[in-house]
C-alpha cells in the first residue's frame, strides 16, 4: 500500500509540473520560423497582442495600437537573397466570425537585412482577435489576371477573388 501511495504521489507531483510549464507556455507570444502552406497561422491575437514570426523568409513584427486605431509594425528580410513582392494581411475576427481583411499592404521588394514600415488602418471595425501575415513573391492561383497590373496601372496585392480584383495574377500565392 505503501508503494502504490509514493507512485500515486510521483504521478500526480509529474502531471502538475506538466501543467504549471505548459500554462507559462500558453502565456508567451510566440516566435518562431513559420514553413506554412496555407494563407495565414491558425494563432489568433488579442488586441494587446504583438505577431513576431518569420515566414519565407520575412520577418513581420506587428501589433494594433488602439490609440491610432491601425496595425503598425515593420517586415525584414532574414535571408540572403533579395525578396520579392513582400506584402502584409491582417484578418480581423470576433469569436468565430471574420469581420473584415486589411490589406495586402502594397508590393515591395526587399533587399537582405531591410526593412519596410507597415501601416494597415483598422478603420473602426469592432474585432476581438486578429491573424496577421506577410506573403512573398507573385500572387499566383485562381483569380486571373487582377485589377490595376492588367489596366496598365501600378500593381500590388492579390487577384480578383479574395481581394475585390486589385493586385497581381491570382489569388493566393508566393507559398506562404
């Protein structure tokens, strides 16, 4: 009876160790090197919240300022090689409904070690949480040939479906 107490007491003592570690875990933001396939990270943000990843190469760094009611932050290129089309989306929620995406912010090539500021307006929308992202290279898939590149004028962004025709060849792209 003895034993089966002193193995009781070692499991549980294990079970809350586990737990305390993984409740500071929960508590701190996360920073990591994100190789992700689909649009954008399944980590939602508070409103305090601060995004600090790096994802193909572009390091985002980004937070909503409540007192400019905006997005502000800056995207670094962490490679060795020049990146191309970098551009940054916010997606907005409250609980499980989308409320709105801002962005993409405007194409820029970015050549290694530099950084671009990043401004995306809020514009007053009520939102809980947000997703942000930034995505590299040409925007490639479904939506055609999109909005101001195909009428001769300045390009940037994504394509027809997702993003009201402004932007690039497409969709989704840039494999991020």
């Amino acid at each position: 009876m003895k034993r089966n107490f002193g193995t009781l007491t070692l499991l549980v003592a294990i079970l809350m160790a586990t737990a305390i570690i993984g409740c500071d875990r929960a508590t701190q933001q996360p920073i990591a090197t994100v190789p992700m396939d689909d649009e954008e990270s399944s980590v939602r943000y508070g409103l305090t919240d601060t995004y600090d990843n790096i994802r193909n190469g572009a390091h985002l760094i980004i937070s909503y300022d409540a007192m400019t009611d905006a997005f502000t932050g800056t995207v670094t290129n962490t490679t060795a090689a020049i990146l191309t089309q970098v551009r940054v989306e916010v997606h907005l929620y409250d609980g499980p409904v989308t409320v709105d995406e801002l962005g993409p912010t405007p194409n820029v090539d970015l050549m290694p070690g530099e950084s671009y500021a990043i401004t995306l307006p809020a514009m007053g929308q009520s939102f809980t949480e947000w997703v942000a992202h930034p995505e590299v290279g040409p925007s490639t898939g479904s939506g055609g040939e999109g909005g101001a590149e195909a009428a001769g004028g300045e390009g940037g962004g994504e394509g027809g479906s997702e993003h009201g025709g402004q932007g690039g060849e497409g969709a989704e792209g840039g494999g991020n």
